[in-house]
C-alpha cells in the first residue's frame, strides 16, 4: 500500500482528484472525500483541500445526492487526463514490457508530463490503441469515449446473471488473486444473494460460491446477460 | 515447535524412501487424507516470516517409509497470496517424487486449475478425487478412467471422510513412482500462446542451471507469467540478454495479438482449459438442490442468517457452561476423592506438616485441583466446539454476516475468523491475524481479538460468576465486553489513518465433520495448551502458597488496596491473584480458590464464603478486560513490535480499571448484590 503523500497542492494533485472524480463518477456511484483521497493516493485533508481548489475553478460541482460531479469543462480536462493516463498504461506495457498490474503506478507519474504534442506522437508509435491494459476503453484525441453500458457489480439485485466487463481496481496483487479464483473480465457470475444494509453478496461463478464484500462487488463492473446492452458511441 | 521448512523438508526427504506432497483447494478434504495416512507424529514448519504452515508427518507403506508434506490448501500456485507462494515453494524444496492432488468432485472445473499449474511443474502427479459421495449425491458422475487419460495421471475416486479408495490411491502412487511416467499430456495452450512458449523453450534448452530443475516449458510459463523469482533469476544470468529480450517480446506480441497481458491470458486460458476437461469427463443430471444444500443456505439467507447465528452462539454458551460445569464438578470430584490423598501422602511422610510441605501442596494438590475445576474443563469444550465451527464451515457464515459490522471497524468479514478463534486462545487468533492485507487491519484486529474473552477468561465468567450470581450477571459481562469491543474497534477506525479492504471469500457447502479429525485437532490444540499452562500453573499455586504460608502474602496485598479495596471494592489478596494472573488468565481464579481451600478447607471451593456476588462480577470483568497473559503479549509484540504490544496492554489495563469502578459504582447505586 503506497503511503500518502505530503500535501502541497500541487497540478499534479489537483490533476489527479480530478481523475479520481470522473472515474468514481464513470462507476455510477456517488462518492465520498475518501473514496477520492484513495484514488489519488493522497490524505483525505489534502484531497478536501484540492476539491475546494478545483471547485474554485469551477471544474467540480456537488451534485445531487451528495455525490461530486464534474462541470463540462471539468470532464473535458478528465478525458483529457484520462487519455494520457491510458495511453502512458499502454506504453509501459506494450513498449517497455511492465507487468500487467504494475502499468497503473508508472502511469500515475507519467500522465501530468505528457505535452498535448507528445501525446499526439505517442498515439501514433501506439498504433492509436482503444483500451488499456486493463480493458478500459481510451478516449478519443477529441475526448469522445466509448464504454460499453456497465453497472457495477454492487448494483445488481439477487436473481442477476451477468457477465464480468471489467474491474475497476489498480492494486495488483488483487486483481491477480480475483483471476485465480475465476473473477476476471469475461467470467459469467450469477447473483445468489445480497444482504441487506449494505452487506456482502454471494456469487456464483461455475460451482464456486464466494462472498464478495459491497467495496470488491462496486470495482467490478458487468454487462447483464439476458439483454446485451449495445455500445454507446455519443 | 515450529521449524524452518526449508531444513524441514530436506531432512524429511533424507529419512524416508519416498517423499509425497498433498496438494488441493480449500476445504476439499486434503486434512482428512492426510489424517488416515498419518498417524500422531505431525510436525509442523513454516518458512521465516509466513504464517502459512507446511505439515510433514512419516508414514509406511509395504516395507517403504513414505515422507507426506502436507502443502497449505489454495486455489493456485504462485507468488500472490502468502498461501499460495508457500505452497508453491514447499512443492519445489520438498521435490517430491510424487504430487497427490485432492480434487472436489463437486466443483472439479475450478479445481482443475492447480492440477495443471502441477504438470506444469512436471511433478509426477495422483489425483484422489475426492467427495464421489456428495457429488452422486448432487447429480454429478464423473468419470475417472477418462480423467485420467486427459491428465497423463491416474485418477483414484475417494471418500476420505470414511477412508475410502485411500489403499487404491497409495497403491497408485507407488506404482506412479516406481515406473516411468507416461508421455506428458496433451495439455495445450492457444497456438499464439504455445509460439510464444515454444520460442522461450528452445531458448533456455541450454541452460543446465534452470532453478529447481526445473522443464524449459515449466521456465517459459513462469516467465510469461512474470513470476518475480523466476525473472530474478534470468536478471541475474551471465549473457541472458538475449532470453531477457525474447521474454519482453513475446510478451508484447502476446498483448498485441490477444490485447490482454500474458499473466492474465494464462489464468484465463487454464480456467478455459479446466472447464473444458470438467465438461468432458462429467455427467450432470438436473436435479433439486439437496435438502442439506438448501438448508445450509439459509445460514446466510437475509431473514435466517442472523438469528441463526444468535441460536448458535446460545447453543455455544449453554454448551459451554453445561458441560463445562459437568466436567468441572466431575474432574474436581475425582481429583479429591482418588488423586489428592495419594498425593498429599508422600509430602507430609517425607516433609513433615511444615510450610515446605504445604507450600509445595499448594502446587501439586490445590493448584492441580483448581486446573481441573477451572481451566481444564472450559478449554476443553471449547475446542471441540471451534474444531466443529471450522469443519462444518460454519465459521464462514459467520464472516459474511459479519462483514458489515467488520467494516464500521475497518475490517472485513474474514475478521471474524480469527476472532472466534479468539474466544478460545488469543495466540495463535493474532497468528491468525496475517490472513488480512494490511497492517492497519492486523492492528485493529489484535486489539479486538485482545478484547475478545479467551476460553481461560471463559472459565473465569462461568466458573464464577455464573455459578455465584447466575447466568445473566455472566451473560452481562459478554455483553459489557462485546459493547467495549465494538466502541474500540469504531474508535481505532476513526482514528488510523488509511481504510479497510475488502472481503472475498469462498463459501463452502455444508460437509459432515468427520469424528476422527474433530478429535485430534481437538487433542492437538488441548495438548498445546496443557504443556504451556501446567508449569505456570504449578509455579504459580507454589510461589503463591509459599507467600501465603510465610504470611507474606498480606504484607504484598496492602499496597493494593487503595485501588482494590478502595476504587473497584474487592478484597486486596483478589487483587493480587489478578496481577499474578498475567502469567494465564485462568490463574486468577484458580489461584483464588486455592487460597479459599487453603484457608477454609476443601469444601470451601465456593468464592461466596469470602466473596459477594457482586464483588465476583467486577473481580471477572476487570479479569476480563485488563492486560492479555505474557503470552499474549509476547506474540504482539512479535507481530506488532514492542511499542503497540506495551500501548494495546496499557490501554486494557486502564479500559479494565474504568469499567471495573465503573460497574462497583452501578451495582452500589442500584443496590445489587446477588
């Protein structure tokens, strides 16, 4: 677990709250100082101060209910890092051979240095690739973006049959214990039961039962099998 | 004692004819095997730092001894997990002649996943297919003569519970080892896969220095797999800049044409590949869940779920405090009736009555006596019922339906698991405590567990106050320490600074636990403790009675009173008996009754004859709640350091003075007193 980092509010800060806003968002869920502080890595006052900040410059708004949204401006610049960020994952991993699950980090760094120029190049030596290395789609140069209709695992109610997408989750060891037990992108995963208030749900993956806790089901994001929910391209 | 597993297996493979390593998943009856094949003399080992342990145990077959490693149960081989990595690394040191694999016949296609990472390895390997029975009973056949052509390995059906098909599996196993093993399977990857490991191959055919001996295409795989040992070891080769390259580049054109990371493409190829030989070889009829399934389920259905588990937990107290009573008045009985007059013979014959005699009396006859009556009884119960707890599965419904209270204390479900286990011993529960990520976690976790009244504090509870002011002053304590617990817990939370992980978990189906492991866990545990509590129980009883005999003792408690006497109101030598209760929780009691026998003869082994109810109540709970045995302490410390043992201890201690004043002042204020 990466230690926080000391607070000066700093682009690069401010860069990556504002990412962690628009990906928080891009899950469907309304979320919290926390959940935003743990994205960028960063203390949850660092990350109280630097959505003020953003706020001031009108980029993030409080949405309603209670959830943080980005203003127009606000998801242009986010596509914008998210680009970078997508594309700097694709160049670890394809160009200088990093492991699957450790491209996250070095991205982390490399996406606030990226000139629009270098960006432009980069997308050319790549080939103009349209997901990451996790599976997420990359946004266009002109910021469209095309996802295919997900929720998040969390959402679905007992009874569901749906196939994994993708898993919104940048912390290796993780994602690799999730793939040798059967949970990755692909795997058909019946919801048998959801507690209430909050708790757990039980899945079904082929025989296997597990108990995954609402924070896992949340990072995993599905597509329902019965009607195929069609690619948005807006 | 645990030693290094490195040394372990090396010594092991020296004594015997054979060495045979038992892989398999969680909770698919790989404990059972290796219980029927063993017999008493398990050791244990783990490597420096891992809790995960490895068990070794001799057996003998025919004329061979035969050296069985018991590897950790995990769902795969690999770096990941700490089970995962150990299991890997005892099944490469022990380089066993053979791999027994356990199979679930009820769930053979994710089980499959670890037999092929096996043959991977190019270990020689055996399947038990374990469960035919539950799986017949489910519907499922599955057909071993065809396994077994798949896999190049010969397939035993089993029922290990019952020891059934376990002569034919041994039987396979020497015959597995003695003759040359079969072609290796036909157990292909993709063609852009198998180019890309085919092109590594050739290139580390020449290496003679490959680890563990290991094949070129066992080498490959780990490779594309970006095993860090493996890759360390290319990064440290002479004039490997060439392998270096070809590995970056074979994984990138893995990711070009297939647009996913070769680590990821592997797991999802093998899980392909296990599903696909699972289909080939079983037969499914539809049919009803069974009755047993459906059941089981309702452990962790939303309505069912909770009061389930409050029928539970008052079936393991009343258990508890039944039997545990029963047992008490039954070994206390006999001790005074048979044991004590031919004891206390010899002392008096050989010593005369002087205070050398009675002192070492107070050791080998009271202190005994009280162990029978107190520690002994409640521990014992204990264990079978957590050994039942874990082979039923039950402990994880208790994890799921604790996860949402886990998380309000930064935990997840997976918590609970050690925290039962603390209810019978704290050690081995913060041992436990390693199965959750982050340091953060084990640190609130031990605090809890810390808080959690372990089976000699149960003794305390029962033995006392439920005998001397009834069963819901006992129950009041639970429910005063359970409240505290959860408030330290919410606490710790807010205040540390980071956030919790969260659960994910296997759930198991319900299985019969087999008597025969219930038993020896049992005694295994119950050993354990009786080898560790016995010497710090006799020193204890003597120490104390040597005091007691030379009239020390009332000079020792006076200091005490000002805060025994004065701020909780019980009398200062109890007092005493608390602080000399840091060596075993138990002791304070036990050392308590002594002093009462001593003092009023063997029938006054009832507190109330120098003690009011009340005073019992807070006299257990600050017993209850103050600072864990050195034990406890010893093993914090090792886990946590020394600085968060001696903060978690003095927190307790303070916590325990509060509440014990606390509770003198309400029971005053009310005017109980039982």
């Amino acid at each position: 677990m990466a230690s926080p980092r000391p607070t000066a509010l700093t682009d690069e800060l401010l860069e990556d709250c504002l990412q962690a806003v628009h990906r928080l968002e891009g899950a469907g869920r309304g979320e919290g100082l926390g959940r935003v502080a743990a994205f960028a890595r960063v203390t949850e006052a660092a990350a109280r101060e630097a959505l003020q900040e953003l706020g001031a410059r009108g980029l993030v708004q409080n949405g309603q209910p209670g959830g943080l949204t980005l203003t127009p401006e606000g998801r242009r610049q986010a596509v914008g890092i998210l680009r970078r960020h997508r594309l700097s994952e694709r160049l670890f991993a394809d160009i200088l051979g990093l492991p699957w699950d450790r491209v996250h980090d070095e991205a982390m760094r490399l996406e606030h240095a990226l000139t629009p120029e270098a960006e432009a190049r980069l997308a050319t030596l790549l080939n103009h690739p349209k997901t990451c290395p996790h599976g997420g789609p990359i946004p266009a140069a002109d910021g469209s973006l095309c996802v295919p209709a997900t929720r998040a695992l969390d959402q679905m109610p007992a009874g569901a049959r749906v196939r994994i997408q993708q898993i919104v989750e940048e912390e290796a060891r993780f994602l690799r214990y999730l793939a040798s037990l059967g949970l990755l992108p692909g795997a058909e995963v019946r919801v048998e039961e959801v507690a209430p208030f909050g708790g757990p749900l039980l899945v079904q993956v082929g025989e296997a039962r597990y108990a995954l806790g609402r924070d896992v089901a949340a990072k995993i994001l599905v597509q329902e099998e019965e009607r195929e929910e069609p690619v948005s391209c807006p | 004692m645990p030693m290094s597993c490195h040394g372990a297996l090396q010594e092991l493979r020296q004594e015997v004819h054979l060495t045979v390593a038992l892989a398999g998943n969680p909770n698919v009856g790989k404990s059972s095997i290796f219980n029927r094949l063993t017999g008493m003399g398990v050791e244990t080992a783990n490597y420096p730092g891992k809790t995960v342990e490895v068990q070794l145990a001799e057996t003998r077959y025919g004329d061979r001894t035969i050296g069985i490693v018991d590897l950790p149960g995990t769902y795969a081989l690999g770096g990941i997990s700490e089970d995962q990595w150990v299991a890997r690394q005892a099944l490469l040191d022990s380089r066993p002649d053979a791999v027994i694999l356990v199979l679930d016949a009820t769930n053979l296609a994710r089980n499959l996943y670890l037999g092929l990472q096996i043959l991977e390895l190019g270990v020689p390997m055996v399947v038990a297919l374990n469960v035919v029975d539950q799986a017949k009973a489910r519907g499922i056949q599955v057909d071993a003569e065809r396994l077994t052509e798949i896999l190049g390995s010969p397939v035993v059906p089993t029922i290990a519970t019952r020891g059934t098909g376990l002569d034919a599996l041994m039987a396979q196993v020497l015959d597995r080892v003695t003759r040359p093993a079969p072609l290796p399977p036909r157990l292909r990857y993709s063609v852009d896969v198998e180019a890309a490991m085919g092109k590594l191959e050739r290139g580390l055919a020449s290496r003679d220095d490959r680890p563990h001996a290991l094949s070129p295409r066992a080498i490959a795989i780990l490779l594309l797999e970006g095993d860090p040992e493996v890759g360390a070891w290319l990064g440290g080769l002479e004039g490997a800049d060439e392998l270096i390259q070809l590995c970056d580049e074979m994984r990138a054109v893995l990711r070009e044409v297939r647009g996913e990371d070769a680590a990821l493409l592997l797991a999802r190829e093998r899980h392909g590949l296990a599903g696909l030989i699972a289909a080939e070889v079983e037969r499914r009829q539809p049919q009803r869940a069974l009755t047993a399934d459906r059941l089981w389920r309702l452990t962790t259905a939303p309505l069912t779920g909770l009061p389930l588990l409050g029928l539970v937990l008052a079936g393991i107290f009343s258990f508890l405090f039944y039997v545990g009573d029963w047992l008490s008045t039954g070994f206390s009985g006999l001790w005074t009736a048979v044991a004590s007059p031919v004891i206390r013979w010899p002392f008096v014959a050989l010593l005369g009555d002087g205070v050398l005699s009675r002192t070492l009396l107070w050791g080998f006859d009271a202190g005994i006596n009280a162990a029978l009556a107190v520690g002994i009884p409640y521990v014992l119960t204990f264990y079978v019922l957590l050994a039942l707890l874990e082979d039923t599965g039950y402990l994880n419904a208790v994890a799921f339906l604790s996860d949402q209270i886990m998380h309000k204390m930064g935990l997840h479900g997976r918590a609970a698991i050690p925290l039962v286990a603390g209810a019978g011993c704290n050690v081995p529960a913060i041992m436990g405590t390693r199965v959750l990520g982050s340091m953060r976690e084990r640190i609130i976790a031990s605090t809890l567990i810390v808080l959690t009244p372990c089976s000699a504090r149960t003794a305390v509870i029962l033995g006392a106050v439920a005998l001397t002011a009834g069963w819901k002053a006992a129950l009041a304590i639970y429910a005063v320490t359970f409240a505290l617990a959860l408030g330290t817990g919410i606490g710790m939370h807010r205040m540390l600074p980071g956030r919790g992980t969260g659960l994910v978990m296997e759930m198991f189906p319900f299985r019969r636990p087999g008597v025969r492991a219930i038993l020896k866990k049992t005694w295994y545990r119950f050993y354990h403790f009786v080898v560790m509590a016995t010497p710090i129980i006799l020193g204890g009883s003597i120490i104390l009675g040597g005091l007691y005999e030379t009239g020390l003792l009332w000079s020792l408690a006076r200091p005490l009173r000002p805060i025994m006497e004065g701020w909780l109101g019980i009398p200062a030598v109890a007092g005493l008996t608390l602080i000399v209760a840091v060596l075993r929780k138990e002791l304070a009691l036990q050392l308590l009754i002594t002093l009462a026998m001593v003092q009023y003869g063997p029938q006054a082994s009832n507190l109330l004859s120098f003690m009011r109810p009340d005073q019992i109540v807070v006299y257990a709970l600050v017993n209850t709640i103050y600072i864990p045995c050195v034990a406890t302490i010893a093993i914090l410390a090792r886990e946590l350091g020394w600085r968060r043992a001696l903060l978690i201890s003095t927190f307790t201690i303070v916590l325990a003075l509060l509440v014990g004043g606390a509770a003198r002042g309400l029971m005053t204020f009310l005017g109980w007193q039982g």
